[in-house]
C-alpha cells in the first residue's frame, strides 16, 4: 500500500436543526486502500459519506483530496473531482434505460452530439468489470430487480474512474456469487490506486475486502486500525456499547401443523414451479441467486401477484380470490425488500405506518384517536428500540435500518400468523439484526410461521428450521436446515448439484 495520503477529513461536524449527526470525525486514506467504516444505524456514516460525496455541506472541518482542498458544491462537483459514491438507496431514473443510466451526466459525445456507439460500448465495458455483460442495456432500470438495479448503480460509478470511491452497503441485495464478483471488481480499481470506502453491515465482509477500518457511534470517531488481526468481538462491542452474543437464538420450538401450503405455483415470467408446506412454529428458509424466483414466490402468495398455474392456501381461513387485503384478513403478513417504495410511507409519521393495516381499532365513528395511536407505536419504538425523536417524526427522516424496523413492527402489531420476510435485515446493522433474529425466532416459539427469503447465506443457516433452494424459478430441493451447507446450496441454485 502506498503511504501518501488519498483522502483526510479532519474535525467533520454536521448538524440537522438541534440534532447532532456528526460531532467529530477525522480519517485518513491511502491511494489503493479499502477502508471499511462500521457503526450502527444512526452512528453517523450515511451523513459522513453525503458531506464527502457532496450531497450535505458540512458544518466545520477540513477535506482533503490528492493534498488538495476539497469542497464539492454537489454530487455532480464531486464526481467532477473524482469522488464517486453509490448509495445505500438506490439513485437511478427508472424511466430511463439501463443504458442511459450507466452514462448520465457522463455520455460520450462528437461534435455536440451523443456518440450512441461509443456510450454503448463504455456502458458494456463498465458491464463487463462487474461480470453483467448480459444485462440488457435497451431495458428501463425500472423493470429490473432490487439487486439488478444496483449493479447499474456500481457500473456508473466505476465509469468515471475515481480517486475515491465510495460504496454504502453495496451487497445488501446480491447473492454471495455476485458478492464474490464485486470483490473481484473493486481489487481492479484498487489495484490502480483508487481508494475505497467500504460501508457494510457484514463485518465478515469488512473483515475479507478491507485494509483498514474506522468505527463510529454516535456521530464520533470511537476506534480505528488494521483489519487484519482486528478481533470482530471487540469491533461490535466499540459499535454498540455492549457485547452481541448468540446472534442466531435457537428458540425451544415444535413445529406443527401445516399453516400455508403452496401448489405447483407458478407467476409472471420468472416463477415457473414451487410447492412447499409451512408449519406453525417453523421458519422456512428460501435461498436462491437473483432471478431465481424467490421474491416472486412470496409476491403470489401474498396476492400481489398474478398465479398462472397452482393455488396458495393459507390453512384454516376461507377461499376466495387472493389479494393483499384477503391475505391480511387471513393472518397473513408481508414485508418487501423495497421498504422505500412498497413498505413504508415515508411522508407519514412512524404511529401511521404502524398502525396503518389496523386503523379501525383506534377510533370510532371514522375519527382515529392519536393518543392511541401513539401509546401503541411508542412501545414499538422502544422494545425495536428505534432510534427516532418520538413516534410522531415522519419514517423518511430515519435511517434504513430503522425504517426496516417500523416496516416489520406494523407486523408484529397487527398481528399476523404467518410472516413474509424478503431480506429482513438488507441494511440492519448487527447489533439490530441480533434483535431481529431474536424476534423471529420468538415468534416461530409462540407458534407463527415465519418464511424468510435472505442473500447472506450465513442468516438462513443459523435461523431456519428448514430450507428451499430456487433455482431458475423452480424450488429445486427442500431439505432440513442441518442437511445444507454454504456450498451445497450454491450448487443447488447454481444448477450444478
């Protein structure tokens, strides 16, 4: 590693009104460094790497680029100035090509006019770095997945080819393939002197990619040092304030009787069979690489989309044309992995989503009491221990990782018996993840039926009483969790067992 310094940030404070999102920050980054910065939800690193990446001015403090004064006025300065960022919410148009996307702002032109056929071939390029050279480029970002739509976001940041690239939990929605595949991409760029920082939620992913780390709490500086050696014990205690032990509880369960049973089910063009039985008190792990169907399943069966073939029946509630209300009415819970589009209102206070699929039970005569409302959301807030200034603050002014927890609170209180998990913990730091898993597993212990489609290998294998594998929209082999193993499941879902 070379010993010039890339990037120095010294003293970073920012506040917002009264709150105080950065108090004190400073980092130093070598040319060819991957730098992880690690800290809990609200610890202050998406507002970090906004000021760095243009997208907030900072309230003091210096920044340093290559030895140079750095200020970017925007995003579109910074990039100018070679710092790049992906972001943790995905920033594409969707009504625009993926194309289109890879090279806004940066498209190739002659004469004053677009060079269609040298932006195509940087966009393929860009492609190629990260293994997508299928992508179709013609196709709107918008009809792509989660994860597809991320590894555009990736090629058009490696398009500009910057000193500094920033990446806020660029895994969140891939499998470990395209994991592997990404940490084959960014040794390219950092083999050429580029400077990453890496922010991820997957310390064992901070631990492979990066060279060093800087931790953060509460907006402050609180550890620093090389990764290799670091102990990960000590990294989440510096993270949380407190030791995490038993990340996957194993709750005293018995599952019982079949709760939802699923028939040859087929939808849409990527779901083409599955059939599988759930019970109560069982969690039911769905494993498969992108495309392979999972999110799709769990769509038909919460009715938001069309079966082609087959029948879903949730047992013990009344037939009848599936929709998301029947399903709801039924006991049946959904949480989406797009909580920014689908699962939240992001306009509307944390009590209102909280309670938004059972607002009858707080008024009468169609007026809606708030104190109620709030009572109940309150006690959500502080058993998820959601980081907020009361539960009357809109969803969108939280972090990700606790807009996921009032997503899955709305669950939990109204009240479902079989819960629809698709990536529960995309974006939840470990120490809230360690809450969750606690929570599911009590809820397989009180008897509900809990099926969870996870990316991260390691969270099926520790959670699941029983495990699918979807392959190229099939559900190829179901087998208890102790029969699989990491590498038995990507060759089931790989095509190759």
């Amino acid at each position: 590693m070379m010993s010039a310094v890339r990037l120095r940030l010294a003293g970073i404070r920012k506040s917002f009104g009264a709150t105080r999102a950065l108090k004190n920050v400073s980092l130093e980054i070598a040319p060819g460094e991957v730098h992880a910065i690690i800290g809990e939800n609200g610890a202050g690193k998406s507002t970090l790497m906004k000021v760095l990446s243009g997208a907030h001015r900072a309230d003091a403090g210096t920044m340093e680029v290559s030895g140079l004064s750095y200020e970017p006025e925007n995003p579109h300065d910074a990039r100018l100035k070679g710092v790049a960022m992906i972001y943790q919410e995905l920033n594409l148009a969707p009504h625009l090509s993926a194309q289109e996307n890879i090279l806004l702002g940066a498209e190739s032109a002659r004469g004053g006019w677009v060079d269609r056929r040298s932006s195509r071939v940087r966009a393929q390029a860009a492609l190629a770095q990260l293994g997508h050279e299928g992508l179709d480029l013609d196709r709107l970002a918008g009809d792509y997945s989660i994860a597809e739509q991320q590894i555009i976001e990736i090629a058009r940041a490696l398009l500009i080819q910057p000193q500094v690239l920033i990446m806020d939990e660029p895994t969140s929605s891939l499998t470990q393939a395209d994991t592997e595949k990404l940490f084959a991409t960014i040794n390219r760029p950092r083999a050429q002197g580029v400077s990453v920082i890496y922010i991820s939620h997957f310390l064992e992913e901070c631990r492979r990619i990066a060279d060093r780390y800087t931790i953060l709490k509460d907006g402050e500086t609180v550890g620093s040092g090389e990764m290799k050696g670091a102990s990960l014990d000590h990294i989440v205690t510096l993270m949380t304030g407190r030791e995490v032990k038993d990340l996957y509880p194993r709750s005293a369960r018995a599952p019982g009787a079949v709760v939802l049973e699923v028939k040859t089910v087929a939808s849409g063009p990527r779901l083409k069979r599955a059939t599988l039985q759930v019970r109560a008190g069982e969690i039911f792990g769905l494993a498969g690489l992108i495309g392979a169907g999972r999110t799709d399943l769990l769509r038909a069966v919460f009715g938001l989309e069309s079966l082609t073939a087959g029948e879903v029946c949730v047992v013990g509630a009344p037939a009848g044309a599936a929709s998301p209300r029947a399903r709801w009415l039924q006991g049946v819970g959904f949480l989406s992995e797009n909580r920014k589009e689908e699962g939240l209102m992001l306009n509307q206070s944390i009590a209102d989503n909280l309670t938004l699929t059972k607002m009858s039970d707080f008024g009468r005569m169609g007026w809606v009491s708030g104190a109620r409302q709030r009572a109940v959301a309150q006690r959500w807030v502080g058993e998820l221990r959601v980081k907020c200034h009361d539960s009357g603050q809109p969803v969108g002014q939280l972090s990700g990782g606790n807009q996921q927890k009032v997503a899955l609170a709305r669950l939990l209180e109204h009240p479902a018996k079989i819960f629809l998990l698709d990536e529960p913990t995309r974006g939840i730091d470990v120490g809230s993840k360690a809450q969750i898993y606690q929570l599911v597993s009590e809820l397989a212990a009180a008897g509900k039926a809990v099926v969870v489609v996870s990316s991260y290998l390691p969270e099926l294998l520790g959670l699941c009483d029983t495990i699918g594998v979807m392959c190229r929209g099939e559900l190829a082999v179901v087998r208890p969790r102790a029969e699989w193993g990491e590498a038995e499941i990507m060759r089931v879902a790989t095509g190759s067992a």
